[in-house]
C-alpha cells in the first residue's frame, strides 16, 4: 500500500514573474508625473490643502516600505523629486503626521472576472511593547497593546478587497458582516470562506444577505439549528455533510484549503514590519492600510501560476 504525497506544482510563468519580482524594486512604479500633487481649488472657506490625498499617500508609501520616521521620509521623498525632475514640493512631517489621521487610503484592485470568491481572515500586530527577545529575558511588561487585522482578499487575483482593523479584544465574527459591507452591492460574491470562529448566526446570515455560499466548518459539537433562514439552513447543510464525510474529507470537498492563501498574505503584511509605527489608533488604521496598498501593487505587477505535475 503506497503512502500519500504531497502534490507538487510547477511554476509556468518564470519570466513574467521573474520581471513582476524586479520591478518591486523599482521606485518609478510608486512616482507617477501624471498624478495630481497639488489639488485645486475645493471652493471651501479657510486655508486650501497643500497637498492631495495621493501625494500624501505616497510618501507614506515610501515611509512604509523603508521603515523611515517623518522626517526622514520628507527628505527622502525631497531627493526623490530632484532625481526625477519634478519641481514638486515634499510635505513636511508635521503635515504628513496631520493628514495620516484623516487620509483616505486607496486599495488598488483589479477585480476577478467572475464573482468575487473571499477568503477571510485576522491576525495581531503588536502596536506598543518591546520585541520578542526582551519579553523572553525579562518577562511581558504591562504596556504591550496589540491591534487586529481582518482582512478579505479575492481568491483568483490574491489582492485584498476588504479590511478592517480593531483592538484585540474584538472577536472574529462580529467583523465579518462588516468587511462584507465593504464589497459594492453590485459585485456578486460566490463564496466566503473563513475557519471555526466565524461559525455563528450573523456571519452566516450576513454571508446569505449577500447570496454567497459559507465555506465555514462547523464545529465538532456543532447541532443544527432552527432552519427559519437562508443562513441556518446552509448551516445545516455545512453540518450534515461534515458529519457524512468526516472533517477531512469535507475540507477537501468543500475547498476549505483555499484558505490558507489569505494565512500568506497575513505573513506579508508583517513582512513590512513586525509592528507598528504609528502611536494613536487613527493613524494605526492608516498605515495598515497603506501597507496593503503597496502589497496589492505588487500583486497587480505579477504573482505565479502554477500546476499540479504529475
């Protein structure tokens, strides 16, 4: 009787990707001569903005992927706009530090060419305290405070269309009808998928509303429920054939391992830094977002395909 393997896959776009790969290190892709650096004229009374959203959300851009505090982000970006030629002004660091409270970060996003397809997930990110090795050698000191991440990102192009960030005490599941707020409601959405904790009544009824299919594995206790909604009874539907098949072979079937792609892209959120800058929750919410801007950029540039071989 022969063991069982692993698949293994083959990458079969090497060339595209491996140019996709060298452009991430190219800083033209972040500097746009087209974009408006100076908006115009809102018509409002007091003193008009400087800078655009866009520029602003550039320097942050560039801040994020080098680790640089302000000021040093402002005369980077100073440098940056004498090599390329542009007579643009740098925002300095008290404007910079202003306006990240209040930016409205774009999320760059292709689109899938179907419905939508979600994989959802939440991860920490610790916002106070001292590294790793220094909790290890003297113990966890009072003042380590952690945010949370929940994020969902589109199965097909793997860039992340919803986020939400929280402190830590914040559960899974009550995020989730928000994150699905987020989605248009024209963008018809196939499935969601998420793991155990997102097993309750308003992520399913949520994931309903919106004519979705929940690929969510109920729990090993798990009971039906009241079939009185649309929700309960996929829930009940999810129940049964985990109890027919068996836990494993109905994560196989249902494609409950897609999930662990959205597992990566938590990894490379944090490969952008193991915590954050920012000090105030506002300013918080606006870095994380701006990190998974620049991750969505590097998405749209190129990502590999790969096959099952043999």
């Amino acid at each position: 009787m022969s063991s069982w393997a692993p698949t293994k896959y083959k990458t079969t776009n090497w060339s595209s990707y491996n140019d996709s790969l060298k452009q991430r290190g190219s800083l033209s892709i972040w500097f746009d001569p087209e974009m408006v650096w100076t908006p115009p004229p809102s018509g409002k009374r007091g003193r008009q903005q400087q800078f655009s959203d866009a520029a602003i959300q550039t320097c942050l851009t560039l801040k994020v992927l080098f680790g640089l505090p302000l000021r040093q982000t402002t005369g980077f970006v100073q440098s940056l706009l004498r090599l390329v030629g542009l007579d643009w002004a740098a925002p300095d660091f008290s404007t910079l530090c202003r306006r990240q409270k209040t930016l409205n970060v774009n999320l760059p996003y292709r689109g899938s060419k179907g419905p939508l397809n979600l994989l959802i997930d939440s991860t920490g990110i610790k916002a106070e305290g001292e590294g790793e090795w220094n909790a290890r050698k003297h113990g966890v000191s009072k003042r380590r405070i952690w945010r949370k991440i929940h994020i969902g990102i589109d199965e097909e192009t793997l860039e992340v269309r919803t986020v939400e960030v929280t402190s830590s005490n914040v559960g899974d599941a009550p995020i989730l009808p928000e994150l699905l707020n987020q989605i248009p409601p024209d963008q018809d959405i196939g499935s969601v998928t998420a793991d155990g904790a997102y097993d309750t009544r308003k992520c399913h009824e949520a994931i309903a509303a919106r004519e979705a299919h929940a690929v969510i594995p109920p729990r090993k206790n798990a009971k039906p429920w009241k079939p009185t909604s649309a929700g309960a009874i996929a829930r009940n539907d999810a129940v049964s054939a985990q109890r027919y098949l068996g836990r494993t072979l109905w994560r196989r079937w249902s494609g409950y391992h897609r999930r662990s792609r959205v597992e990566t892209k938590m990894h490379c959120i944090k490969l952008l830094g193991q915590s954050l800058m920012a000090r105030d929750f506002e300013r918080q919410v606006a870095e994380i977002q701006v990190r998974i801007a620049v991750l969505n950029r590097y998405t749209a540039l190129g990502i590999p395909i790969t096959e099952p071989v043999g």
